[in-house]
C-alpha cells in the first residue's frame, strides 16, 4: 500500500472508514481490521457521534494488543440533544469532555489525528483548536484536524496550532473542495481527507431506483436519492460504469483512484463492514489513470450535471463554516 502525508502524520494512501448506513459488530469490526492490516491499510476513522460512540468502542476492542498497528482518526463535537435533535459543541470544556470519553471507549492512551467533526458557529474557532492543541501538549492527541470547515475558518485554526488535515466530503459528484479548499491545503501544507469518497454508496451502482432504503438510513432524505432527482444521477454512474469497464476495474476502484489522482495529500476513508469491499477499496490504490481517463470522468461529473444537493436544509446548514 502507498502511503501519503496529512501535514507530517503518514497514513496509507486509502483509509477505512465506519460503515455509516448499517452498523458492524464487534466481530466484524475485528476482522476488517485484521484484514486491513495484511493489506498495509492503517488509517482507520472513526467518530463518537457513529452509533453514538460504539463505534469508537468496537474499534477500541478490536485494536486490543495491536494499537500500534492503527493510525487512529476520531472525531468530536458532532451532537444530539435528548429528543435527537442534532448540534454542535466546540467549546473548550467540551473538547477535553470528549476527548477523554473518547480515549476510554477507544481503550487507548493517545489519538493520532483528533479532529473538531463540526464548527460550532458559537464558539471562536480560536478557542476550539486552542483547547486541542492544550491536549496534544498533555500527550492525549498527536495531530490536530478539522471537519467540513470553510477556508477562513481553516486558515484561522491552523494560526492557531498547526492543522494535520482536513476532512472533508469529497467524491466525482461532490466537488466543492477543487474551489477553495484543495489549493489552500496546499498552502498551508494541510492533508486532506475525503469523506464519502464513493457518494454514499451511489458511485459504486450499489444504489438504483429499486433500492429500498433501511429505515433509519439517513440517506432517504438526502435529495440526490429522491425519485425527482436519482434517475437523472443513475445516467451518471452508468457512464461511470463504461469508463470503470474500459479501465478493467470497479465504479468503486475507478472512483477512488480519481481521488487519488487529484492531488498527492489526499487520502480517501471508504466506509464499509465487509471484507470483499475492503480489498477491492485498497487495490484502487494500485491503479493508474490516463490523461484521457481523467478528463473524460471530469466532464461526465462536471458540477452541473449532478441532481441535487448533497444534504438536505438543515445538515446543509452546518457544513462549511
């Protein structure tokens, strides 16, 4: 597996995310970790807002006896009040609340990358990052990151204390980071991390108008997965699919290899709870694009033709601040 730099923390050129729509056991958990570890996968994400932190507790059972195997990702300040509303939470009191909860469901004395998961608009991000860098001073966290932040608010905590990366949703049909973002973490000499990377599924054909979506799956009410909007996105991933067959791999290799092409410090984190789509996530790593490849999947997911915005109203509201 090729590695790659977030700031100066070097991680594996793909990660491994949660598998946000349908929770894994413990035991799957163990064994897409073990399994990750023979590929040379060793960035594992994570989060205490999945499956409200046991998540963060499968991983921290599975990790036992092999912490030093892992490049450990969490994240913080994503919350839910006691009817399930969702907030934010940045404030300086609360960074040290979570990251000791988090250490604890994680059963381990250190967090590699620790990352503010959503700006709190309330709190100065000044105060947030300050907070954070005061637990790397205490040997609590190693590298310091930021989630779904707008690039003044980047560039302010990174003034602060210097930021490892930042975690972003970035994927062929969600491309806003090429506008600001991509440029200025190379600026400031910041990784970045992409979420989503596969479009919730969609890029990989695993979703089609027919998909009965589980209940609770959050992304019945994202609008690129509604009726008035999914065909016109199916005719995208089926372009997508004569591309990936021409190039002898996947949608999902084809997709994450595009990532890895964009720039040198970008690292995608694929989701999922089964082995099969483990190793064929870690073999995109392997692949190489042409020029013409490139730009063929560029003008196919050209921002225009993409149906839909990538969260509903109210989550909208809360990316990119």
């Amino acid at each position: 597996m090729h590695r790659r730099k977030l700031g100066t923390l070097e991680v594996s050129a793909i990660g491994l995310g949660a598998p946000i729509y349908d929770a894994a056991t413990d035991d799957e958990v163990s064994q897409l970790l073990t399994r990750a570890f023979e590929l040379g996968v060793d960035f594992i994400d994570t989060s205490d807002a999945y499956q409200n932190g046991a998540h963060e507790a499968s991983v921290g059972r599975a990790l036992k006896g092999r912490r030093n195997k892992a490049v450990l990702a969490t994240k913080f300040g994503n919350t839910r009040d006691k009817d399930g509303k969702p907030g934010v939470n940045g404030k300086p009191a609360y960074v040290v609340e979570a990251c000791e909860r988090s250490l604890r469901q994680l059963q381990t004395d250190v967090i590699d990358l620790f990352y503010i998961h959503r700006i709190d608009p309330q709190v100065p991000i000044e105060d947030t990052i300050g907070a954070m860098a005061r637990l790397k001073d205490q040997g609590k966290v190693r590298h310091l990151g930021i989630s779904e932040a707008a690039p003044t608010t980047l560039r302010r905590g990174h003034a602060v204390h210097p930021i490892a990366a930042l975690q972003t949703e970035y994927s062929l049909w969600s491309r806003q980071p090429e506008e600001e973002l991509l440029g200025l973490c190379r600026e400031l000499g910041i990784g970045f991390v992409a979420y989503s990377p596969l479009g919730r599924g969609f890029l990989s054909g695993a979703v089609t108008e027919a998909t009965a979506l589980a209940k609770g799956d959050m992304r019945s009410s994202h609008p690129r997965f509604q009726p008035d909007n999914i065909a016109r996105n199916l005719k995208l991933v089926e372009e997508l699919h004569a591309v990936a067959a021409r190039e002898g791999c996947s949608n999902a290799q084809l997709s994450l290899a595009w990532l890895l092409h964009q720039r040198d410090f970008i690292v995608p984190v694929p989701g999922t709870r089964q082995l099969r789509w483990l190793e064929e996530n870690a073999q995109s790593a392997e692949i190489n694009l042409s020029a013409a490849t490139l730009a063929a999947l560029d003008k196919i997911f050209a921002p225009s033709s993409v149906a839909g915005e990538r969260y509903p109203p109210g989550l909208l509201s809360r990316v990119h601040i």
